[in-house]
C-alpha cells in the first residue's frame, strides 16, 4: 500500500486547466508591465507568483494528498502549503495588475471593471484585509478544521475535503495581505504592527501544535488504524504532525517579523525642524522608582536596604539549618525546593520585570556591611585580576558541578554551598576595599547582572546637567550621606547594568537628590560601543565576551540537561564508575557544541566584514545575550510556575520538627505531582520568538552600520548579517526543541 500511495498523483483537468490559464494569464500582462516600469516589475515577481501556483498544484494533487488521509504529518504538511506558503508567494507577485492586464481587453474593461469599481465590493474588500479580521478569520479557520469533528469529517467526505482546502487557502491570502501589502494596495496600519500581528498568530498556532504533541493519545480517530499500516504509531505520527506545524511554522511567521522590524528601523526618516518655541514649556519629569511612595524610601534609606538584607539572610539561615539537619530526601526539606525552584524562578522573573532586585537584597553581603562599621577594609583589590575571567571560570565551574554531582537533590551540599559563599563573600569584602566580590568573584552576581540587561528600568541619573556641576562626585567616593558606589562606576558614566549590582548607594549618597532608578528600553544598552565606566570599549574586552558566552550558553545545556531524552541517556549509564566525571565531561563537551556555531560564524563574519576575530566575537557574545536570557526566564519560570506549591510542605514539615510549631499537615502531593497549565507552553515559546527578534535586531543594526566609506548596500548588509542571523536562529531551534520536551521534575519527589 506505501508504494501505491507515493506514486498516486491525481490531477483533475477542471482544477489543473484554471491554474495553468491564470500561469499564462499573469505571465502576459507581467510582460506588458515591465516594458513600461521595469524596476518595478522584476523577475523576482513572477517567479514568486509560479512557485505559490505550483506548491498549491503540489499539495492537492501530489501523493501528498493520498499521504494526507493516511498520516497527520502529511495533512498538517499540505495544511501549511495552502494556508502558510502558497498564499504569501502568490501575493509576493502583486498578482492583480498582471492578471487584469493578461485578460482580453473585454473581459477585463467592460465585464470586471464596473465590478472591480463598485463601491460596495471595495468597502467589502478592505473589510476583510483589515487586520483584526484577517487575523481572526484565518486563526478560527485553523483552529475549526482542527476539531476532531471538522478533521474527520474532511477525510471522509470529498467534498467536505475541497472546502477545508479553500478555507485554508484562501484564509492564509487574507492573513497575508496586510502583511505583504501587494501593489498597488498600501495599508493603514504602521508597518511595525504586522510584527506584533504575526508574533501573536504565532502564539495561536503554536497553541493547537501543544495540544497535538502532549496528548497522551491520537485525538483523530481515523489515524489509529492508517497510521500503523504505513508503518508509523498512531502518537508518534500525531507528535511529528505538532512538530511541522510548530517549527517551520514558527519561522514562517518570525522571518517575515524580524524583516519588517529591520525595515522599519532602518528606514531613513527626514528631520524635522521644530518650529515651536520649547522655552518655558514644562517638562514632564521621568518615572522613578524611588520617587514611588513606601517603596521609594526604601530604596533610598541604607538602614532599609540593610534590612531587607537581613530577612533574606534569616530566610537562608533557615534553608541552610533544614539543609544540614533536615531529611535528606530534597523534597522534603527546604534546602531542596527553595533555592532551586523559587528562589531561581522569582529572581529570573523580578530581575526582568524591575531589574537587579536579587543583588539589592542579596543575603551575601549582609554580614559585610554590618561588620564594615567596625572593620575597614585597608586592601586593594589587585589591578591584575580587574578581569572577568575568575567569574567566568567560576559560572563555568558551577554549570559543570551542578550537573556532575546533582546538587538540586542534595540539601547538604546546598547548605554547604551557601555556607561557603557567605564566608567568602564576607572575608574578600572585609579584606579588600568596594565591593570585590561582587564584582569580580560571584557567579551568581554575573547571573544577575546579565539578566539585568531585560529589564526595563537601571539606576541612573536624572539631569546631566546637575553631574556636570558637581564638584564632589559623592556617588562614586561617598560622602557625609554615604558610601560610593563599591564597584567604582561613575554614574553619569554608567551604562546599562552589566557591572552595577543595584546597590543603591549612590543613590543614597548624592547631595543633589539626582539619582534614581529610570526606565530603559530593555537590550539596548547592548547596542552602544561607546566605552563606559569601569567596563570601557567592551569589544576590547575578551574576559566579558567570555562570561557571556559561557552564560548564554549555559543557559541552553542547563535546561537541555533536564529533558527526558538526555536524562533517559545519562540514566542508561547509571551502573559505570566516574558518573559524575562523565556527567561532567557532557556538560563541557555540550558546552562546546553550542558555542561552535558562534566561532564558526565569527570566523566567517570576521572575515565578510574585515575585523578582528576577537571584536567579532565580542559582538557577537553582546548580539546573542537576549536568547540566553530569555532561556533563563523560560527555564526557571518553568520550574517556578509548576512547583509552586511545593514551597509550603517542607516549610509546615521543618517547623513542626524543629521547634514542635503546628503549620498544618504537609500536603505532600503537592511536591509529588506538578501540573503544567497549557498556556505556560505558548508563553515560553513567545519569550523565546522576543528574544530571537532582539537577537536579529542587534545583529542586523550592527551589520547596517556606516563604515568610513560612507553608505552601505543593502547586499552587503544582508551577507555580513547571515553569519549572526544564522546562529541565532539555530539558538533559538534549540531552545524551542528544549521547551517541547518532557522536562525533569527536579527537586519534586518521584
């Protein structure tokens, strides 16, 4: 039957014999037109306008269309040809002008003219391309034709077949049209929006691709029995179909976003002379955070920030104390919940959301600042190890650890990891001047700076002109208000927050009440190169490049270490001596693979765009940080969202067998048994589209830059782009490809 089925190729004369006609049709009046406007009409048009007619040809009557009532890969396929691909190539060859002026002169003057030209079907029209409609219609129609019902009654009626195929052509032309604007239609809508118009249509698919790949069996009946007879199991074909559907649907709609948001951005706008007078107008002063009621006070008072220090250092007194006295069993003491999966998630979540919340009140250096009221720090920190490279070794060392010696199901290993981290924090900070340890030690610190970078606000200043006239610079060497800034950034200087650890105490410090915590457009600080305090020119800067690459791609192997394939295989080699060496030699050798493409590309751009190696890479490192990021937030969002009720058992178990206090039954289903809401999968996917758009935009805006030889040809600029464009694209496959996955519990009980 397999045999049969791929040499079955039907096509109809009644439906062949229109798409021929419209071929040749179109092909007439292209040539008419390029006579007249050639740079308008190119060979690019009706190449694209033949190849939307021949996939269309391609999926009704090719042996897909046999495979399609036998396998859902291949209905999901012909699916995407009608409503994803052939639509968009057809309106690629602005296929109006050509058709009219192909027909015979009668047909198209005196019989579609007057049609054409009625108002009523013109209004009709721009009603149905009108973007909240066409979205709706074509969103709808692929959500209906999904429905077991609808499916099964398209595979069982030939004409109930016919229709779901025009539904989903013609829908896809609809969904399409606001998107390409085919000449000589224009749109009403800003480009930009289209971007936002396709990210949020690919939200909606990729919610009907979710419900295909976790069902726990075949949803259309009729593959049950068709799909094993061609030699394939009934869930595993429905699985591939969700695959389809979400990965190269996915790039069909963020291709055409990224080139849209590009276009947009590089689009050259003339300026405008102000003619207005602007002397005596008020001026609308910025949100600051620190100017917020309650929370401003806080942020402003040292003694608050000392406190809330404190409470979080009595929050890790009592994880490390259940950690070394309590069951060794990680769900069921706090040492093996909170950490790693609250602490991690909330800090992922509040650092994207408001910044370096995490560092502000990290427990670390709360003993430090205590002490530092009697002790003072008479060292410098050494001017040779002002690097990144001790934290990039030691986020690199902790990845590695992590994964070796399994420290989420070790609460005594988790308490000995605070214990150790408190004990140096404070002896390096006690020994040597500002804030050391922060700065140039901490893994978890780099973590949270990187993070930092999403988000939508940064300590700053609020006037340049009150800096200029300072004479005291209290903000960087303290003053009668209080200690500098511990990581020597001087604030009008400040770029972004790569090395601020948000302590607020310049804020505190400034004797002109000019500091606070601003709004920011979330990455862009990635874009500058120009040389900011303490960091200088970051390209020259190999040891920052390094702490980035190793952040972002450890994001990728941490979460792709916990899915089911990977722990399945790690597990098979449970009964070998050195399990922990080998684990950790996977998590180097995985590592390496995913930096490979970044090298391979910087050789390849370095050479396109005639720059160092190292330049290119430090870019690159800079362009590629918002997939990492937004793997973290996935990631531990992941592990936040579905094990949040696991935080109180441990809690009400510790505290009735270490002080006999009653919190209540420890409801331990609760860590035994996460469930996944399912619109967590779709917003993990879409943070990870946002950050492969930012990733592209980064990367494309550093390719267009003006050399000394003046303005750069789009070609150029598209060739020195692929390389980046390249491998964040297979980043972002991957990191799709984790999140698909079953994802190891850890931290819940089995």
């Amino acid at each position: 039957m397999g045999a049969g089925v791929w040499s079955a190729w039907s096509a109809p004369g009644l439906a062949v014999v229109p798409l021929c006609a419209a071929v040749v049709v179109y092909l007439r009046g292209w040539k008419r037109l390029r006579r007249v406007e050639p740079w308008r009409w190119s060979v690019v048009r009706p190449v694209c306008f033949v190849a939307g007619v021949a996939l269309i040809g391609i999926a009704l009557w090719s042996p897909l269309d046999a495979l399609a009532s036998r396998l859902l890969a291949a209905h999901m396929t012909q699916h995407m040809l009608l409503a994803m691909v052939a639509p968009p190539l057809l309106l690629l060859g602005w296929p109006f002008s050509p058709l009219l002026l192909g027909l015979p002169q009668w047909i198209s003057r005196d019989l579609l003219g007057p049609l054409l030209g009625s108002p009523g079907l013109q209004r009709a029209a721009r009603w149905l391309v009108h973007p909240p409609v066409a979205w709706i219609v074509a969103v709808v129609t692929g959500w209906v034709w999904h429905f077991p019902f609808a499916y099964e009654w398209a595979l069982q009626s030939d004409r109930a077949h016919a229709l779901e195929h025009a539904c989903f052509l013609w829908s896809g032309v609809l969904f399409w049209w606001p998107v390409i604007e085919p000449w000589p239609w224009k749109g009403t809508w800003p480009r930009w929006s289209m971007a936002f118009y396709l990210l949020t249509a690919d939200v909606a698919n990729t919610l009907v691709a979710a419900i295909l790949a976790f069902a726990p069996g075949a949803i259309y009946g009729v593959y049950r029995d068709t799909a094993p007879a061609m030699g394939v199991d009934a869930l595993v074909d429905q699985q591939r179909a969700a695959a389809i559907m979400w990965l190269p649907g996915s790039l069909l709609y963020l291709v055409p976003a990224v080139v849209i948001i590009v276009h947009a951005l590089s689009r050259k706008r003339p300026r405008v002379a102000l003619s207005l007078p602007v002397v005596g107008q008020a001026r609308r002063a910025p949100w600051d955070a620190t100017r917020v009621p309650l929370l401003g006070a806080l942020l402003r008072s040292a003694n608050g920030r000392l406190a809330v220090r404190f409470v979080m250092l009595g929050l890790a007194v009592l994880v490390v104390l259940d950690g070394l006295l309590g069951p060794r069993d990680a769900a069921t003491n706090i040492a093996g919940t909170w950490p790693w999966t609250h602490w991690r998630g909330m800090a992922a979540v509040g650092m994207v959301v408001a910044g370096n919340l995490a560092c502000l009140g990290c427990p670390l250096i709360a003993p430090r600042t205590l002490l530092r009221r009697w002790i003072t720090p008479t060292r410098r920190w050494p001017s040779w190890l002002r690097t990144k490279w001790i934290a990039a070794v030691a986020v690199l060392a902790w990845l590695v650890a992590y994964e070796a010696f399994g420290w989420w199901d070790s609460p005594l290993l988790t308490a000995g990891l605070i214990i150790g981290l408190l004990v140096m924090a404070t002896v390096v900070d006690l020994l040597f001047e500002g804030a050391a340890f922060c700065q140039w030690m901490c893994p978890i610190g780099q973590w949270n700076m990187v993070m930092s970078v999403a988000s939508p606000t940064q300590v700053t200043i609020r006037d340049p002109q009150v800096c200029e006239r300072c004479t005291t610079q209290d903000c960087l060497r303290g003053g009668p208000q209080g200690p500098g800034c511990g990581t020597s950034l001087f604030l009008p200087r400040k770029v972004g927050a790569l090395d601020c650890t948000a302590c607020m105490d310049c804020v505190t410090a400034c004797p002109h009440d000019n500091a606070g915590v601003l709004l920011k457009v979330p990455f862009m600080e990635l874009q500058s190169e120009a040389s900011r305090s303490v960091i200088g020119r970051w390209i020259e800067r190999a040891d920052l490049a390094a702490l980035l690459l190793v952040l972002a791609c450890g994001a990728l192997v941490n979460a792709a270490l916990m899915t089911e394939p990977i722990v399945a295989g790690i597990g098979s080699w449970q009964p070998l001596p050195w399990r922990g060496a080998t684990v950790a030699l996977i998590a180097l050798l995985a590592m390496l693979a995913v930096a490979l493409p970044v090298f391979v590309a910087a050789i390849a751009g370095a050479w396109l765009r005639g720059e160092t190696l190292g330049h290119r890479l430090a870019r690159m490192a800079f362009d590629l940080l918002p997939i990492g990021v937004g793997m973290w937030l996935v990631h531990f969002g992941f592990h936040l969202v579905t094990g949040w009720s696991s935080a109180l058992p441990p809690l009400q178990r510790a505290a009735r067998d270490g002080v006999a206090l009653d919190l209540g039954e420890p409801a331990w289903a609760a860590n035994c048994c996460a469930q996944v809401p399912q619109w967590l999968l779709p917003v993990m996917l879409c943070v990870l589209g946002v950050a492969l758009l930012v990733s592209l935009q980064l990367s494309w805006n550093r390719a267009a830059r003006v050399d000394a030889s003046g303005a750069q040809r789009s070609s150029r600029v598209l060739v020195r782009w692929l390389p980046d464009a390249l491998v964040a694209l297979i980043w972002w496959a991957l990191a799709a490809w984790i999140v698909l996955q079953p994802m190891q519990m850890r931290g819940l009980l089995s």
